[in-house]
C-alpha cells in the first residue's frame, strides 16, 4: 500500500530537500530510533489525502503513529521543506511551458476553527462560529502561486496585494524569473480600484 500513497518519484524530489539525521553519538543510550522518514512522509501523504484526524492515523508498517507524523509535519515545515518542495515544482513546470501567466485567479474559502488559535476570526457567513480563511491565488491552469491564512471575518480584498506580493520568483527560462501574472481575476468581493491602481504600477491589471 505504501507504494501506492507515496511513489518513488514523488519521494525521489522530496528525500534531498528534508533535513538530514543527527549523528546518534552513543548507539547504545541513544533513545528510540527515530522513524524512517519516508514512513513519515507516506503517513503525512495518507492522512492529508484521506482528511483522517491525526490521533485517528493508526500506526502500521507502512507509516508511525499520527502524533510522530503531525510532529514532523509541522518540524519540515518550520524548516521550509514544503515552500523548497513547490517552489522546485513550479521551476520545473515553467521549463516545460506549463504555466499560464496571462491570467491569475485570485478566492478564498472559510473552514470551521472549533479549537480557535491565532488566525481564527467569527466567520459571518456560519452564524458567527469560530474559523479560518484560506485565501489562494492560481495561475491559468490552477496551480498555486501563493497562499494565506487569515481569520474568517477577514475580508477577501485584504489579501489580494499580499498574495500578489508572495508569489516566489520562478525559474525555469532563460532571463529573469517571472513573478508577476499579466492579469488578476477575481469576483466582486476583490473589486477596489485602489488596488486596480497598485496592481498596474506594479504590472499586473486586474480584471
């Protein structure tokens, strides 16, 4: 099953950019032995996959407990692992002619947040119940450029030149990387003509 959520190539991209082992100075006081990382990362994979809660992830062969894989989930991200992992993606998408810079689209969608933490808000559109936003910027196929999180009572035109501004320099052509699509789409809730203003100075029109 393991082969089946996490492919030699797709774990071929993502085994040198993880951090690597401590060297264990004394093997026979050393402690557990620390969890193979592609186990970790096959239960990371299952667990965001199947949307399954992390104290539900049963402990198999194939991957450790889902407390190990949250730990490490949030470990790799902390040290940039994921943001190295799509920024590779993106320059290699570029280098194939993959994306479409003529024309991103810019939305957000809320998702309860019953536990609350810092970027919480009440969200008006669920009777006021705690939640989060994710606010999400794709080029013309829907791939992402860049995202944010916000509290649910954010709103949606708030982000727009932040997630213009977090769109990483991509490589993959000869000459200086893109970052900037031609066009920014998005509904009503994202029509200002103050940032219509920004985003021309800034070589994007929005549309």
């Amino acid at each position: 099953m393991s082969d089946s959520i996490l492919s030699d190539q797709l774990w071929q991209r993502i085994e040198p950019l993880l951090p690597k082992p401590k060297k264990r100075r004394n093997v026979q006081h050393s402690g557990r032995k620390p969890s193979d990382p592609r186990k970790v990362m096959t239960g990371i994979v299952f667990a965001l996959k199947t949307g399954v809660p992390w104290k539900n992830l049963p402990a198999t062969s194939d991957f450790p407990s889902g407390h190990t894989c949250r730990r490490r989930l949030l470990e790799w991200h902390a040290r940039g692992v994921w943001r190295r992992l799509w920024q590779n993606i993106l320059s290699e998408l570029q280098a194939r002619g993959r994306l479409s810079w003529g024309r991103a689209v810019v939305d957000s969608s809320s998702v309860r947040a019953g536990h609350g933490g810092e970027k919480t808000g009440k969200s008006p559109v669920d009777r006021a119940k705690l939640g989060s936003k994710h606010h999400l910027l794709v080029e013309g196929h829907g791939i992402p450029l860049s995202a944010s999180l916000t509290g649910a009572n954010r709103h949606d035109i708030t982000q727009l030149l932040h997630l213009v501004e977090r769109i990483p320099p991509v490589r993959g052509k000869r000459g200086r990387p893109r970052q900037k699509p031609d066009k920014v789409q998005g509904d009503r809730a994202y029509d200002s003509e103050p940032h219509r203003r920004v985003l021309r100075k800034r070589g994007s029109s929005r549309s």
